[in-house]
C-alpha cells in the first residue's frame, strides 16, 4: 500500500563485500550513488571490502593502559627518582 503512494523507486545496485572472517554483506545503493571502498560487517563489526581473495585487515586494539603504564613510557626510573626526591624535599621544606 504505501509504495504504490509513493511512486517509483530508484534504481539499486547490490554490491557484495567480505571481511576477514569470510561474512558476505550485501548493501544496496542507488545506482548513481557512489560505493564506498569498505564497509562494516554487520556480524562482527571487522572492515569489509568489494575482494573476497583479500578483504582488508582487522583493526588492531590496543590493550587498556592504566595512567602509571602511560608515565613508565615517558619517564625513566631515574627520572622518576629525581622528580620523587624533588617532591620530597619540598614537603619537608628543604627547598
């Protein structure tokens, strides 16, 4: 009933794209659209592409960092010394 209200519909094109884990999506778009190169995969949310010999890569997570993990990569033990023995030394008035 209403798409006969509403008139015709435009043109589709369905175009198939593959990820990773070899899940098919097939969107369609209207014909004069134009197709993205990736698309997201619906099943597993991994990048899809049109190749199905060579879909595109999964994106790579990092694992969860604490604050103190993210301090040890730009500090040395030394310098986390100094600056320790500077906070120190002003709690105790000595600077």
């Amino acid at each position: 009933m209403g798409e006969a209200e509403r008139g015709e519909s435009a043109p589709r094109l369905r175009v198939s794209f593959w990820c990773s884990n070899g899940h098919e999506t097939q969107p369609s778009f209207a014909s004069d659209a134009q197709v993205p190169d990736t698309w997201d995969c619906p099943r597993c949310g991994f990048p899809a592409g049109q190749d199905q010999d060579n879909p595109p890569d999964p994106p790579r997570t990092e694992p969860y960092k604490t604050h103190l993990a993210y301090v040890r990569e730009r500090r040395s033990d030394a310098d986390g010394e100094a600056i320790l023995a500077e906070a120190l030394a002003k709690l105790r008035g000595e600077i």
